[in-house]
C-alpha cells in the first residue's frame, strides 16, 4: 500500500521522551506502531482493517488503550504544545464527518425533481 503514513525518525526522537518506560520484556517497534495508530485515526478504519505494514491490529489497539488509560497522549501533546509557547492559539481538529451516499438526493423526490 503507498499511501500508508509513517513518523519519521525526528519526529519520534521528539515523541521518545512522553513514552512510558518499558518494564521486561521490550516493547514491539514503537515507530511502527504509532504510525499504525496515526493511520487507523486519521482515515477512520476499524482496528480490524489495519495494514498488515502495521502490525497485528490487537497490538495497535492494545497500545492506544494503554496509552490512552495512562494519559501518554495526552503529555504528548502537552508537552508537545508547550515546547515552542509563541503566544497563539493552537487546535487540534478531530472532527470526523461522512456523509452516506444517499445524503445529497435525500430532498429530491421521485423522478429526480426538487421540491
């Protein structure tokens, strides 16, 4: 697939440092599994219908439940908004609208004709 989204590798070397320790066992590549959770986000898909790039759909959405129970998105994007305070307004958009194929002809009525 080449529309797959992946961080780079300056962009988790500012992420690193919001990750929670690792306690035994190493934890599974975190760049790939972060962008697996980016992507599933971004284009609204189900954990199921992750790229197989990604990884097993149970580790991504086991990691962002942890994470998310743990508040590490959270930090991140604290910490993140605040490395560089520039005095303006910041937002985070996650708004997610679709529209189902019927929505435009729901004010026609029969035979195609407005009303």
């Amino acid at each position: 697939m080449s529309n797959l989204y992946w961080l780079s590798e300056a962009q988790m070397v500012r992420l690193r440092p919001y990750f929670p320790k690792s306690h035994g066992v190493p934890r599974v590549d975190d760049r790939r599994v972060l962008s697996g959770i980016i992507f599933i986000n971004r284009n609204g898909l189900r954990w199921c219908d992750a790229p197989k790039e990604y990884g097993p759909p149970k580790t991504l959405y086991n990691r962002w439940k942890r994470w998310s129970d743990m508040g590490v998105f959270a930090r991140i994007m604290t910490g993140l908004a605040a490395e560089t305070p520039d005095n303006q307004t910041i937002s985070i958009d996650a708004t997610y609208l679709k529209a189902h194929r019927t929505a435009s002809s729901l004010r026609l009525k029969k035979g195609g004709v407005a009303g």
